[in-house]
C-alpha cells in the first residue's frame, strides 16, 4: 500500500469513528439538572420524563435538583458542563428569561450560552385574590385596583420571578399600581395569600388550583390559549384586551453551547416519543400543563422572545434587584 492509500485509509478509518460515536449516543447515564427544589412543577415535569427517556435512550436518565440564586446555580451548572449530551437541564421562564432580564450578574447569556433541545410542557398562570378581597370577575378587580393605586400588594416567588415580571407585564400593559412583595420561593407566597395576609398573587396553575377548588382564592384570569374545562368562567388574557399578557410557563430541555446537532437531533426525537406515552401525558397534564415539544429551533426562538419581553418589562417599570 502507498503512502497516500494509507492515508485515505487513516483519514476514513477516524471518519468512521465518529460516525460511530454520534450514532451510538448515549453510551453512559445522562442527567438532567432541575434548578430548583424538589416537588415543584419543573421537578415534576423532568421526573414525568426521566424513565421514558431512558426507555428511548437507552441509557438510566437521571434527575438532579440544583436549586439556588432562582435557578442560576442549575442553570450555571449546565454551561459549564462538556459539551456532550450527558449533562442537560430543564429550562424555565425564570432561569432564561425573567431573572436574566433583571439581573445584569447572573454570570449567563440565555441566548448564548445554552443549546435548546425542545420544549416539554407549557403551563398556565393565573392572577389569583384572597376570598376577602373585593371583586370577584376581571372588570371589578381592575375597578379596584385602578381606583386604589399602591393600596394593594401582590406576591411572588422573589424579583426577577415569573410571577414578579408577569405581573409588572400586567401593570405595565394596564397603568395600574400594586405593591410586590417578594417571597423565598412561590410556595410560602401562596400560603400568605390563601391566610390574606396579601391579596393578590400571579401563580402557576397547579400550585393555586387546589385552593381554587376548595373555595380559598378566587381566580380572575388566566394566561393559556384558551378558556381552561377545570375554569370554564375564567376569562383568558387575550379575551380581555390583554394579549401581551397572554404568555404560559415553558418546561424545556436544554444543554451547554455548542451541543452537537446530531446528540441535539437524537434527544429531541427520544423526547417526542416519549411524550406519546398515554402515562406520560396523564401526568404532566394532570398538573394543569399542556404538552408542547415543539423541538430546537421553535423552541430557541420561544426562549428569545420571553427574553426580550422581560427585558422590555425591565426598562419600562424601571426595576432594580431589591
């Protein structure tokens, strides 16, 4: 064999190789980082997908809670890991839209420093008053609060928070005035305001609709495409001339920057497959969400436009890190 034949040889011989490895992906465990606490909706929705995903993979998928700084500690962890596929992350509206937005400090770039895969599940929110609050429907509650500017407060799970930057959104689209009051996390929000010791909160869905249920918070109106069958009297955004407004919650599946396309493209199809598992889909919709795996490039642009959405909420409320 010439020199040159040795060459080809060589040189197909290391092609070969990496088609191999691309095609055999994943060839170990993979984890998946949910930047916050155990039990929440984001929890929920990663543990929903782990086993049929390892089904699809191939391999054990296993869920990591990293929770800290409202999901930048998740959400740093996942840059920084090598580019290969063996370490993703569940992506929220807070860790790559809402606290970037708000915070020049978080040490990431949503738009640059992560590979989207795709959308998981998409969920509702819902503005939600304490039972003692005076109104009951969206006219009367705008009433009230357009009359009464800085007399009543709302909750949310910290600044630079969904349920912050929505409802600033809110305000700004309305001209209203509603004080924030910022909380460690949604839940003990919640609880303030089922106990009314603040009035008014902007909740995901499944955390406010048990008390919805049972009688202790009252919903106003909800974002989601359209009237949901569990409040069937509940107007959405949209129907009440607040359409900007109208923007759910996204649980998605991302990794580092640089990802390569075919473990991007190899993901992506082990996740559209597992969304067809009738219980897969039982128990993410059982949570009030809504299945939307809508793959890399819708949903890179979806993380872009909430991105820009909260950083124009930003500028035009003029809000700081408190």
């Amino acid at each position: 064999m010439t020199l040159a034949s040795k060459l080809i040889a060589i040189t197909f011989g290391v092609m070969a190789s990496f088609g191999v490895v691309a095609q055999t992906f994943p060839t170990k465990p993979i984890k998946i980082i949910v930047p916050f606490a155990p039990g929440g909706s984001t929890d929920i929705i990663a543990r929903s997908m782990a086993d049929p995903l390892s089904k699809q993979l191939g391999q054990p998928v296993i869920v990591e809670n990293k929770a800290g700084g409202g999901g930048s500690v998740g959400a740093l962890e996942v840059i920084r890991a090598p580019k290969d596929g063996y370490t993703l992350g569940i992506a929220t509206v807070s860790t790559t839209a809402s606290n970037p937005a708000i915070n020049a400090k978080i040490g990431y770039d949503p738009l640059k420093d992560f590979t989207a895969i795709t959308n998981i599940a998409a969920t509702p929110n819902v503005i939600v008053v304490n039972p003692s609050f005076p109104a009951r429907d969206f006219k009367t509650f705008m009433e009230v609060i357009k009359k009464n500017p800085g007399k009543y407060s709302y909750a949310s799970s910290g600044t630079g928070g969904i349920g912050h930057m929505q409802t600033e959104l809110f305000k700004s689209l309305t001209g209203t005035f509603i004080v924030h009051i910022p909380y460690r996390g949604a839940g003990p929000g919640l609880i303030d305001v089922v106990a009314g010791q603040v009035p008014i909160m902007f909740d995901n869905l499944p955390s406010a609709l048990p008390f919805i249920k049972d009688g202790r918070l009252i919903p106003i109106v909800i974002a989601a495409p359209k009237r949901l069958a569990q409040l069937p009297n509940v107007p959405t955004f949209a129907e009440v001339g607040l359409a900007p407004a109208n923007r759910m919650a996204y649980y998605g599946l991302l990794g580092p920057a640089g990802l390569p396309k075919d473990v991007v493209d190899k993901i992506y199809a082990a996740a559209q497959k597992a969304a067809l598992d009738p219980a897969v889909r039982k128990r993410i919709e059982d949570t009030g969400s809504i299945i939307n795996v809508n793959g890399p490039e819708a949903f890179s642009k979806e993380i872009a436009a909430e991105y820009a959405t909260y950083k124009d909420v930003v500028t035009k409320q003029k809000l700081e890190l408190e």
